[in-house]
C-alpha cells in the first residue's frame, strides 16, 4: 500500500493516505471525492512513520501479511 499526498479542492486540505488498489479514496475533512494527487516529497518527521505503523496494525488486525 503506497503513501500518496492528496489536495481536496473542495475545500483546500492537504493530506497523505495509504491507499490500497482500487479503493475509492475521499477528504477526511469534507468527504469529497474529487482529489487532487500530488507529487510525492518528503513528509515531516514522524508523519509517514505513523501512517505506516497504522497500516501494519490493520493488516495484523485482518490477518494478512504486509511488507511494512
């Protein structure tokens, strides 16, 4: 599952997900679906880790394995 950075232009938050294929992907601040993917660069120290440690949690709690 990639880190992706995404703009909602719907009202102007900036935010990175772990997106797995296929899934529809929203703004957790409005709910909008049109978004805007930006161009990766490096995240603030101790953002992307989180993401990460959260996405190894779900996959532990679903019983998959993860390349995390």
């Amino acid at each position: 599952m990639p880190i992706y950075d995404f703009r909602c232009p719907s009202c102007s938050a900036e935010f990175e997900l772990l997106v797995r294929s296929g899934e529809a992907v929203a703004c957790p601040r409005c709910g909008g679906g049109d978004l805007n993917r930006l161009v990766s660069r490096v995240s603030p120290p101790g953002k992307s880790k989180a993401l990460a440690a959260a996405g190894r949690a779900a996959a532990k709690r679903e019983g998959h394995l993860s390349n995390f």
